[in-house]
C-alpha cells in the first residue's frame, strides 16, 4: 500500500535589516532529537484555497501577522527525507511548492513565539563575499571539493552528462586545471543552489549525513547551520532566485521602506548579492536606470552632509519590460 501524498507550501520570507539578509525560521525536530531551523510551512487546502499562492498568504499571515508584498512559486521539492516519523507505510510523502516571499521587516516581530528572524549567510557563509573570499571557503571548502573531483568515477555521470571537473568550475567560477587547487576567478553569485549540491553530493553538508547518502561528514566541522530536511536546499534555491531577479526586475524595493537614502539602496543590493558595489558607478547606475526619483526630504546624518531621500519610481514599471539594476563587484 503506497503512502497518502499531501501537498504542503513552503515559504522562504526574506526581509533585510542592519546589513543581514534575513528569512523567517519555525525551529523544527528532527528523527535524531536535534533541533534545527526550518522554513515556514503550511498544507494546502483545496476546499478553502482557489490558488496555491492564496493558500499560501492566507496562512503566513495567520500565523506570523506579515502581509506578503511580493511573491514567487520558486519549483516542488518531494525529497525522500521529506517522510515523517510514523512509518514508511501509514506517514504522509510530503511534496512541497516553494515560494519566494519578500517582506519590509516588522518591529514587533511575528505572532508566533518560535518564529524568528535569522540571517541566511548562517547556512550559507561561504556565499557571502563582502570582506572578500570567505577563508572557509578558500582554506576548506574548495581543498576538499578538489579532492572529490579529483576522484570522479567514469561509471558515474550527473544528470546533466557533465563530470565533476566541469560542474565544480562552473559552480564556483574556477579556473580549468588538472591538478591542485583550483583559484576562484569568476565568482558567480546566482550559483548558490549549484555550489550546495556539489557539497551534498560530496558529503561535506549535513543534510548528506541526515538522509543517508554519507555515514559521516567529509570535513571536520560542518560547513554552516544544517536545516530540518531539505530545508536549506529550499532556502538556497530562494537566495538564487532573489540574486538574479535583482539585475531584472526592482524587487529590492520590497525590502526597503517608502523612501530611503541611495546608500540604504546600495547596502541592501550588496547585502543581497554578498557582495559589494563600487560607489560611484553605483550611482551612476541607478541614474541611469531612472528607478528612483527624491522625495524632497534628508537623512539627518552626523558627521556629515544631510543625505536625500529618494523613493521607487513606480512609472518605470509601464516604460520598460525589465527594470532592474545589472550590477558588478567592487574592483
């Protein structure tokens, strides 16, 4: 007899505040009795939902107070480690839709008291680059990945026919070599759910462990906070989509408030990105791209001149197809 299905909505919530790229987490159990953060989630419910994405903003704002500005279905993750505890013959197989959600963060915080803000480069701090290379990246991470490609079984193929040599350089911007350790030299940020699968199939996250691809974990210390089941494969996917929407479409103007100042705008893109933006020809950019117009009004600031304060400029949603800011990193 085959398990029921149940179709259930996972919501990465992103929001920024203080220079963090922020999600929503709902601290979940695992079968060994860890606790570890996990996405919000909510079933759907065909009788009282029309739309997936209806089921989904009605229970978020149940449960956590926050309207969802902003929102989009990423794709349906039914991972094997996905089976609750009851038994492989009577426990659900749940198949969740992912969404993207973005919100302006609130003061006084969800309804919920195990829900909380925690910022995304926990679980990922290998894509932050904003102090530069990540020494865990450079000095653990990228040896020991080294190692695996170096030991690619030809019976072995990736579903996308490419070997370990190819997916590793276009995952992590390498360049192509034979031996050693391969330098970084065309670090891409969209790539964040490609760098975490190459490190779940090489054993060197958790998750590998948890679900029983690895015995133990290929590294000493684990790479970042693991998440309740493929939780953080989900919030990886989030953090890509959001990364490349970026250069497109205004979604930034989600996060930020009504009206901000240019430097507010610039450190949220870089936070975002994890990485940082020359100032000048930041500016430069979003003038030329004529997605913000001022307000009127400025920032009292010490220590220096009043900064303006600017807003989105809603008019370039009907001008232009794609408006969005095509950034590139500082130097």
């Amino acid at each position: 007899m085959s398990a029921p299905l149940q179709i259930g909505l996972h919501a990465a919530i992103i929001a920024v505040e203080d220079d963090n790229p922020l999600y929503l987490t709902l601290p979940g159990q695992t079968g060994a009795g860890a606790m570890l953060d996990g996405l919000p989630f909510g079933p759907f419910q065909p009788t009282l939902h029309r739309t997936l994405e209806m089921g989904l903003r009605n229970w978020v704002e149940e449960q956590t107070r926050l309207s969802l500005g902003y929102v989009e279905q990423l794709y349906t993750f039914g991972d094997t480690g996905r089976m609750q505890e009851q038994g492989p013959d009577s426990a659900p197989s749940i198949v969740s839709v992912g969404y993207l959600a973005l919100v302006r963060k609130l003061d006084n915080g969800p309804a919920q008291p195990d829900l909380r803000w925690n910022s995304w480069y926990n679980h990922f701090p290998w894509e932050d680059w904003r102090n530069g290379p990540p020494s865990l990246l450079v000095e653990t991470l990228m040896p020991a990945l080294a190692e695996w490609v170096a030991d690619d079984p030809s019976e072995r193929s990736s579903p996308s026919g490419l070997d370990r040599r190819v997916r590793f350089q276009l995952a992590f911007g390498t360049e192509s070599q034979t031996g050693g350790i391969p330098k970084i030299i065309a670090w891409d940020e969209e790539r964040v759910l490609e760098r975490y699968e190459l490190m779940y199939e090489a054993g060197l996250v958790d998750e590998a462990v948890t679900d029983g691809q690895f015995s133990k974990l290929n590294l000493f210390t684990s790479p970042g906070k693991p998440m309740l089941h493929d939780h953080r494969r989900i919030l990886a996917t989030a953090i890509a989509r959001l990364r490349a929407k970026l250069k497109y479409r205004p979604v930034v103007f989600e996060l930020l408030p009504e009206n901000f100042t240019l430097t507010e705008l610039q450190h949220t893109v870089e936070t975002l990105s994890g990485q940082l933006v020359h100032k000048q020809n930041f500016r430069r950019l979003v003038e030329k791209a004529e997605l913000v117009e001022p307000t009127g009004a400025t920032a009292s600031q010490t220590g220096g001149r009043p900064a303006a304060y600017f807003r989105f400029r809603r008019a370039i949603l009907r001008e232009r197809p794609a408006p969005g800011l095509r950034i590139g990193s500082r130097g």
